[in-house]
C-alpha cells in the first residue's frame, strides 16, 4: 500500500494499522522503490506486509506490536459490522424506497481492478448510472486478478464479471466458458462504463409508441360470440388495415380491446378501407361484447421500441 507519514517516524519492522487491517513492515520502500529505514513526515512510501488490503483513504498508525494490532483491527471490524445497517443508501436504495409501486431492474456486477484506487473509481463510475427503473448491484469487488471464487459468485448470482486493468487467468478463464459466465477486460474506464450502460439499458422496458389508423361508426351488427364480433359500418376518418389493433367504444367510454382479423368490402375481402367508404369487419375478442348500432371503432398499431440510458 501507498501511503503518506504525517507525523512521527516510520522505521522497517514496525506495525502498523489501518483499518480493519495491519501489517508488521517487511519492506519500506519510497515512492520510485528506494529501499528505506525509516521515513519521517511528509515522506510518501510503499509498505509491504498488510495482512489485508487497507481500504482507500483509510488512517494508518503505528502501534507497540502485534497483539495490540490484532486487538485494534478487530475492534475496527466489529464497530464496521454494527454500523453497515446504518451506512448511508446508496442511489438505487433511496430509488427503491421513493419508487415501492415500480420494479425496479438490476444489473448484477462484480469489480475486479489492479488498485484499490482503481476499484472506488470504476465503483462510484457505475453507481452513477443509477436511474429510476435499472440500478447497478456491486455484488463482489477487490483488487487483484479475476480467480475462481469470482467466476462461483458470479455464476450463483447471474453477475457479469468487469475487470480493469487486470488478468484473467488461464483456471479462472476455463471455470467462466464451463459456467457461461461473462468476462469483460478493460484498460480504459469509460470503455467499461459504456460497456455497462449497454446492458443496464436492455434491462429497460421498451417504450410503446401507438399510431392511430382511423375509426369506424357501427351501421349493423351481424354476429356476435364470446370470442367474435362481426359487423358493418362507415370509415368516419383515416384508413383501416388489418391486423390492427381496436378499441371498442361507446360515446367516451372504452368497453373492450379487441384486434381486427378481417375487412370486407362487399363480399370480398380487402387489405385496407380509407374514409367514406363501407366495410365490414371482423373482430377477435378475449370476452363477449355487446356492441351497438353507433358505437365506433378505433383502429390502431403499437410498435415498441428499445430504449436506452
């Protein structure tokens, strides 16, 4: 770990604790890999020996010896433990409470990156892209190569794996095609961002554009069944095709949905009726519907069309 001496003097061999972690100092080095035997305030340095990766921006002091360290770090964990249900909500927390009515979509992701620097980075990156429908879930993250553990977590949890700056070894490589688990590799952040924005995006549900055809008045009603409607009338505006779709009204009321299968224009059959002319038509319906003499018939398409963050 990188880390700046504030004040005293730090030798090799001393223990130091930062976090929830410590480390009794095998090598200090400076910053351009100078071997040193002690650094004195203001002093950058490299420290080897960390039991575990210290988190960014996290303190460091230097204690008496290991016991003490042990007691200090474990101490750390515990007070992390006790507050993690009081941590500040995340984005896609306060979208879950603000929007209870709306499922809310989430692209489950695991952070891979060669520092720890790196990792809050592309972590904090990915959290941005938070919306009101698709949020980003960190199930896993940590510095270092992709392993097998990673490829297990991201299998039992339908994550995709993003690793920055990082190696996917040979082991890890072959676990991810056996389990059909997705590895993406980036040396660029925001290639990876973009890269996760496309596939938030396609957890998004297309928007429905209508497109309004035109509208018939009811002149006669000749069948009527649970699953079918067949009847005549006037093309009042616009032009009728088929397959369409119809809303089945009455004055301003809305009775039924129905989708238009057939239209005839005397007795043969036609692809489209335009405005003024008379028509028949055949209406496939989930429910009976008692249709009458002036009710109007709306004929409309939907198309849905992809969108994206």
């Amino acid at each position: 770990a990188v880390a700046l001496v504030e004040s005293g003097t730090l030798k090799n061999g001393d223990v130091v604790v930062a976090g929830s972690t410590y480390a009794k100092i095998r090598n200090l080095e400076s910053t351009t890999g100078e071997a040193l035997a002690a650094a004195t305030p203001s002093t950058p340095v490299i420290i080897t020996g960390f039991k575990d990766l210290p988190s960014f921006g996290d303190e460091f002091q230097a204690v008496g010896d290991e016991k003490a360290a042990r007691t200090l770090t474990q101490a750390a964990k515990t007070e992390q433990q006790n507050s993690s249900s009081k941590a500040d909500m995340s984005s896609s927390d306060l979208i879950r409470i603000i929007n209870r009515s709306h499922e809310l979509s989430e692209l489950n992701i695991i952070v891979k990156a060669d520092v720890q620097g790196s990792l809050t980075s592309v972590i904090d990156s990915l959290k941005a892209l938070d919306s009101e429908e698709v949020a980003v879930r960190i199930v896993g993250s940590g510095v270092g190569a992709v392993s097998e553990n990673d490829i297990h977590l991201a299998h039992t949890s339908s994550a995709i794996v993003y690793g920055f700056n990082v190696g996917l070894p040979t082991s890890s490589k072959q676990l991810a095609n056996r389990d059909k688990v997705s590895v993406r590799l980036f040396k660029i952040i925001y290639e990876l961002i973009d890269d996760a924005k496309q596939e938030m995006s396609q957890l998004l549900a297309p928007e429905v554009i209508e497109k309004q055809l035109g509208t018939l008045t009811i002149k006669g009603i000749f069948k009527t069944t649970k699953t079918e409607v067949i009847c005549g009338g006037e093309v009042k505006k616009g032009k009728l095709t088929v397959p369409s779709l119809v809303r089945i009204k009455r004055a301003k009321e809305v009775l039924a949905e129905a989708r238009a299968t057939n239209l005839k224009r005397g007795p043969q059959d036609a692809k489209e009726v335009v405005e003024g002319e008379m028509c028949g038509v055949n209406l496939s319906t989930t429910s009976k519907v008692e249709v009458q003499e002036g009710d109007i018939l709306e004929f409309y398409t939907q198309e849905t069309v992809a969108r994206s963050l």
